[in-house]
C-alpha cells in the first residue's frame, strides 16, 4: 500500500472510533485533537457554566488486514456558578471533572461495511476527596460504517448502539449519522445527537445551522442533605441546543470555530443514587457560546 492511501486509511477508520467515543458529552465528533472553550452565562435560574475541553486520540495499525486499535483520552472541566438562593449548601457544585479513557478497535466487516468498538472508562465527579469508587463510570458503543466519498453526491452512514452508564438510561440507545454533500456548496447531517446544515464559502470558510444535545452526569463525594430529608448523590444537566456556527479552514484537517446559540429545552438536576430526581435547579434557557481548535478528519 502507497503511504499516502495507507494514512488516508488509518483516519477514515479513525474517524468513527472518535465519533463513538465522544458519546459521553452527547455531541459527534471526529477529531483527532480539540482544545476547546464554552460559556454558558448567567440565566434566569441564576445558573452559569464554563467548561474547558481537551482531547487526544491516536490510532495504531494492528495488522495487514485492515485491523487498528485507536486509544486516547479526553479531559473536562467544569467550572459552574450560582447566585439563586438554593435549599442547600452549594460548595459541592462549584467544580467538576470528566477525565475519559478511550480504547478501540476498528475492522473490516465485509466490502462495504466496516465495524467500530469502542470501551471507555470514566471518572466523573466533583473530585474534593481524590478519587472513590463511586467516581467510576464505563462506557461502550458499537456501530457499523459505510462510505462513499468519490460518489457524485458522497454520502456516510454510521448505524450502531451505544451504552452510555452516565447518561440516565441503562439500556443500549440508538447511534446514528447520516452525511451527504448534496450540492458542491451544501452539506447535511441528520443523526442523534447531532444535525446539522453547513454551506461551504469556499475550502477556507464555512456556516452552519445546528441542532444537538449536550450534558453531563457526575458524582457527587459528598450527599447533599435538602430541607425536605431527600439525598442528592449525583448532579446531572441535559439540554437540546440550537445554534449557528463558523469555521475557518487553516488546512483540510486543521481548523477554527466559533458556535453561538441557545438553550432550547433545558434541565439541570440533583439526583440520588438510584438515578431519581431530586431536586431542579435550573430550568430556563441560556445563551450557548463555544470556541475553540480542532484538527479533525473532516
């Protein structure tokens, strides 16, 4: 195999395992290395986030019959601030971490189709007593891939499951990730937990009209005693973005962006340690602005 198809082949398997891994965040991603800022100011509920990302994977060439383990890790922080009169003392709440452990192994199933697992380990906690077992969260999907990018209208359909123990729902949930360019100017993606518009300016410039779920579930070292005698042992927020995005192409693969939206449905809450609900902080929508540098596959 020439150099250059044997590179081109070892990130477009790639791709797919970084998709799979990012499901712990609910967004897609297919980046090889992110480093990235977001702000959620201040709403109603007198709620405000601010998370600090920082992602790495690399894939490994297992053997000659297109066989190849992608590990890596992902690292996030989040830094959150109140000024609503809660029932309770908030110093568990003011900082959280997501440290995520990401190994996969991609191989081909048939001429068309080809299969990606992935297993990630996470911690994920507000981390003031070093780490406990609780802490302790394990992730995995497994989805198959089909490609046709020299098609007049190129096409990518991801199809799979994946198992998120962070997200609320212990049961498999539903992976999927439709792209075509269906006009030299115009592309789409329709999928859970992303879809989107873009139009491309040029090889430099691009805009983008998206929807998408974000969110985090993280353990709480020490329960939050309420008024009422109810625990809280765990925090958790969700919310479904709407938001317009530009990009700036340094390279093919290289690239800045900017994301400006906001919250269209939106949830953060306390829950005990059988998952329920126990009390709702925040409920009202917020501004959504993230930024930040990625080199990705596409």
């Amino acid at each position: 195999m020439k150099k250059s198809s044997y590179h081109t082949t070892i990130w477009k398997w790639f791709t797919f395992v970084v998709i799979l891994c990012s499901q712990h965040l609910l967004a897609q991603s297919t980046d090889v290395l992110r480093l990235e800022y977001l702000n959620i100011p201040e709403n109603e509920s007198g709620v405000k986030t601010q998370r600090y990302k920082a992602l790495l994977n690399v894939p490994i060439k297992l053997n000659e019959k297109d066989e190849y383990l992608a590990i890596g890790g992902e690292y996030n922080r989040f830094d959150m601030g109140y000024t609503a009169d809660l029932p309770f003392d908030k110093k568990e709440m003011i900082r959280f971490h997501i440290i995520d452990f990401n190994l996969g192994l991609i191989k081909k199933w048939n001429e068309d189709w080809n299969l990606v697992t992935i297993l990630t380990p996470r911690i994920a906690s507000n981390l003031l007593d070093g780490i406990i077992k609780e802490d302790f969260f394990m992730n995995a999907s497994a989805a198959f891939w089909k490609e046709k990018p020299k098609a007049d209208k190129p096409f990518r359909i991801v199809l799979g499951l994946t198992y998120n123990s962070t997200a609320g729902v212990p049961v498999p949930l539903p992976l999927i990730h439709y792209y075509r360019r269906f006009h030299p100017d115009w592309s789409f993606v329709l999928g859970v937990p992303k879809s989107n518009l873009k139009y491309h300016l040029d090889k430099t410039h691009s805009f983008e009209l998206a929807s998408f779920l974000d969110g985090y579930f993280m353990n709480l070292q020490n329960d939050i005693v309420l008024d009422n005698g109810l625990v809280a042992s765990r925090i958790s927020f969700n919310t479904l973005v709407g938001s317009l995005g530009y990009q700036y192409n340094v390279t093919e693969s290289i690239s800045f962006y900017a994301i400006a939206g906001t919250t269209l449905i939106q949830a953060g809450k306390l829950r005990n340690k059988e998952r329920g609900e126990v009390f709702l902080f925040n409920k009202d929508p917020n501004f959504y602005i993230r930024t930040g540098f990625k080199i990705g596959i596409f």
